[in-house]
C-alpha cells in the first residue's frame, strides 16, 4: 500500500481517508498525492468496493479543485495522465478542470512520451464519446476537433513506435480512440501496416475485433468527409479553417456518417480501459481494465447509425483530400488486412460476443458491395468467420446482447451470407423475445425487416407486434415503414397493426417522413 494512504486497503478506507485529511488540512494539493488517489480509487471502483455514491462524487470533485489549484508544471505528465485517465474511467469532468486542461495542453505534451498520449487519447475519446458524465458536463462533446488536433497529431506522428513496441492491447485501445474522435490517422494505419503479422501473432480475439472495428470507422469517415468536401465545393484542397472544421462536423451530425437502414441504438462506451498494458485473461474473458462496465457494447450508436441507409452507398471515391495512404477495403487487401483476415474465425471461437458483434460490423462496412446488385466476393477466411457463426448459434443466441445480436443481423444482410448461417436465422426467427420487447422500437424494426430480407418467414415475430403494437408506434417514420413493409412483403394482413399505425402514428408519418417513407406506408 502506497505510503499515502496508511492502513487503507478497500475503497471505503480511501474514502474515509480522504475525508479525514479534507477535515484536518483542507484539499491536499501535492500532485503525487492526487495521483495516487486517483488511482487507486479508480482501481477500487472497478473492483466493486467503491459505487457511484455522494462520497465518492465528493472526492472527484476534491481532487479536482487540487489540480486546478495547481500550476501545470508542478504536474508530471505521468501524474496528470493518471488523474485524466482516472477522471475518465469513473465518467467525471467538471468545467474547472475542463478549462485547465485545455488551457495547458500545449505544456504537457512538451514532455509527454507516447504511452502518455495514448492515455491522454484514451481519455478524451472517453469524454468525447461518453452518453453521460457527472460533474455537470454534457451540453456538447466537451472538446473541438481543433482542441484535440495537436494531441492526435502528435500521438499519429509517433505511432511507429507504438506499433513497433507497444502491446496488441496498447495498439487496439489507441485504434479505438482514435476512431472514436473522427481522427483519419494515416501514420498509424500505415505503421500497423508494417507491422501487422506481429500485432496478430500476439492479438486477443478483442484486440483483432476492436482494430477491425476502428478501421471500419476511420474509413467510413474518411468517405463522409470526403463526401462532404465535395458538396461544399472542397474537392482537391479544401478552406481547412476552423469554421469549416465546425462545418463539416455540423454537416457530420446531421447525415449520420454513411446511415444503414436499421434503427438509432443507445450510446453506451465501449468501456473502461485500464492502465495500458495491464489486462489479463481471467475466466476465460479477457479482463479490460474494468471494460464492458454498462452491459451494452460501446460504439453503438454510430453502429445503429450507420445501419440505417445501406442503400445511400457513395460511388465516387475518397478525394486526394481525404483519403487514406492506401485502401482498406477488402477488394484489395494490403498486410493489416490480410493478417487480420487469417484469424477471424478465431474470434468466433475464443472472443465474446461483442467482439463478434464488433467483427461483422467492420467486415460489412470495409466489404464492397453492400447496398449494390453486386454479390460481395467474399475470401475463404471471411466465410470461415460466418460459418463458425452458425457452429455458435446456440451460445450466441443465449447472450441476450440485442445489440450485437442486430449487428450480427445486420452483416449477413450485407454481405448477403444467409446460406452460411442457417442455424443462426433460425434460432432468431423462433425466438423474438432475444431482441423483444425492445426499448427502442428501431431495433424491433431492424430485427424483423433483416429477417424477411434474409427470406425468412418470422411468424412468431409478426404474432407479437399483433399482440402488441405499442412495440413499434412509438418509432420514427422509417422503423414504421420497416414493419409495414416486412408485413406486407410476406403478403400478411394484420388489421390491429394497420389500425394502429393509421390511427396512432399516420399524422406523425407524414409531418416528419420522408416521401418514400410516407410511399411505403401508404
């Protein structure tokens, strides 16, 4: 036990602790005192002996006004890096230290190393990303793309290093983070690029998935903002000021990155990281430093997003803006690619399902076709991945993850693979209750309208949104259209349903749809 703390060894002594010397000297203001603190009260809460309580929220907030308190160069980056990271690992951020930390940026990456910019990262992809915070933030993402602009230069610009010497989970965490903040990261693409047989010899089923996952979402926004500088007149070199930085972000939000058709699911992280480099397999599940905290996989709500217009598929390239030093579709596969490729099915075999989940979503994004009247050429190892899909049928349809379980759906009706997860189909079209009752009705929506795209019959689908239709009229005009549609291309009448939608939702279809939306209902 850190000499800090004498005789605390759970997070109530900590607490206690803390609220003792509060009493005696005031808000102790030593940065290694904060450090520490922030450590192992992180360490505590991940353990389960600390929960979400006033207590807790109280010394946050202490330990907050010490580093305000502070000069920045009375920090080590190593310290301010285990505060941030501990600020960020129990979701607190208030507008004091927010304020410090983007006024001092400059000062700490003077000296920083790159395991602190890849905590740092990690930190503010966290923020970034996070649904909720305490501590009175979250109006707006806490930060500007040009506030994390020298930080995520800086850590690009040194990503050799971290591909070179750094562990599989060091490199998935800062992947994820980077994807997380729209940041195209082209040097650290191309430094695992170099180094892909070696991050695979030693990868994780989750790192495999999770590097799958942000190079997905990298090149997915790479194509929408390269989409979005042509519309605004930006082809070759573009006015990058700020104001059309801020621009192209607002224009992000509101096409939603390349939508799929499906429904919004919930933003939840992805979850918590520990300190780089110290997870460890532990019953089977590799052990992320506290991740998978809230249940539901992180990512999600760009994942939901980006299922819901897979028809809306851009034909034109990336512009020379834009682009990437090299393709990452699979049409032509370069060595990160290839390498990851060999041991999807492996993913299948030893990961959980959200990194099932997380692999299928990239494959459909990264693979071309989807959306077209092309079939998607598939490799060998890729049809492996879904086949041991349907080997697992059984397992993953016993995980009650809806989420994963709608993403998995969703990659089979890109890729168009129904032939190879028959077992799979089945289960979910007998057993609705794996997704129903939803909270969200889109994803009621998605579920059915994958399965009849899928030439499935759900009947037992249809019985429960007969039985009950409030399951879907609380959706938007494309989840309403979804289920009328999957109704009516079985040829199958459902006068409870019709009613209700006419009666219920026909007003609301028709202030905020879409004409083919209001078409395909009518």
């Amino acid at each position: 036990m850190p000499p800090q703390f004498p005789g605390c060894s759970t997070g109530a002594d900590f607490l206690q602790y803390w609220e003792d010397q509060l009493q005696r000297h005031g808000i102790p203001c030593k940065p290694a005192f904060s450090a520490t603190l922030a450590r192992r009260l992180t360490q505590c809460f991940r353990s389960g002996e600390v929960d979400g309580n006033r207590r807790l929220f109280n010394c946050l907030r202490g330990l907050s006004e010490a580093v305000v308190k502070r000069t920045a160069s009375s920090f080590s980056v190593s310290q301010f890096a285990a505060v941030l990271h501990s600020f960020a690992s129990l979701k607190y951020l208030n507008k004091e230290f927010l304020e410090f930390f983007k006024h001092n940026l400059d000062t700490f990456l003077l000296d920083a190393e790159t395991h602190h910019l890849s905590t740092l990262t990690w930190a503010l992809a966290t923020f970034q990303s996070a649904s909720k915070l305490s501590g009175g933030l979250l109006s707006s993402p806490p930060f500007s793309p040009l506030q994390l602009r020298p930080l995520l230069t800086r850590l690009d610009n040194e990503s050799f290093f971290l591909c070179a010497f750094g562990s599989p989970r060091e490199i998935s965490t800062v992947l994820w983070a980077l994807a997380k903040l729209k940041f195209p990261a082209p040097q650290t693409l191309y430094a695992l690029d170099r180094t892909a047989k070696d991050f695979v010899a030693s990868a994780s089923p989750r790192d495999v998935s999770e590097v799958l996952y942000a190079v997905a979402q990298i090149s997915s926004h790479c194509e929408t903002m390269s989409e979005t500088d042509r519309k605004n007149g930006h082809e070759t070199e573009g006015k990058d000021g700020g104001g059309n930085e801020d621009e192209r972000e607002k224009e992000n939000e509101r096409n939603g990155g390349n939508l799929r058709e499906g429904g919004e699911a919930q933003e939840e992280n992805r979850g918590e990281r520990g300190n780089m480099g110290e997870g460890r397999k532990q019953g089977g599940e590799i052990e992320r430093g506290g991740m998978r905290e809230g249940g539901e996989s992180e990512g999600q709500k760009e994942r939901g997003d980006n299922r819901k217009k897979g028809e809306e598929r851009h034909s034109e390239g990336p512009s020379p803006k834009r682009s990437l030093p090299f393709s990452y579709k699979f049409e032509r596969p370069n060595p990160l690619v290839s390498a990851l490729d060999a041991v999807l099915e492996r993913v299948v075999e030893e990961g959980t399902m959200q990194d099932v989940g997380n692999t299928a979503w990239a494959l459909c994004t990264l693979i071309p076709g989807l959306g077209t009247v092309c079939v998607p050429q598939l490799t060998s190892d890729v049809r492996s991945f879904f086949t041991a899909v349907d080997r697992q049928a059984e397992w993953l349809l016993s995980t009650t993850n809806r989420q994963e379980l709608l993403n998995l759906l969703w990659s089979c009706v890109g890729l168009q693979v129904h032939f190879l997860v028959d077992r799979f189909l089945q289960g979910v079209q007998v057993s609705p209750w794996c997704i129903l009752p939803g909270p969200n009705p889109s994803d009621v929506s998605m579920g059915l309208a994958s399965l009849v795209k899928l030439y499935r019959s759900p009947f037992a689908w249809f019985l429960e949104i007969e039985k009950d239709p409030e399951l879907v009229l609380g959706g938007d005009a494309q989840t309403l259209m979804n289920v009328v549609w999957s109704f009516a291309h079985r040829d199958i009448v459902v006068p409870g349903l019709f009613t209700a939608v006419d009666r219920e939702a026909g007003e609301r279809i028709v202030r905020t749809g879409q004409a083919k939306h209001i078409c395909s209902v009518a």
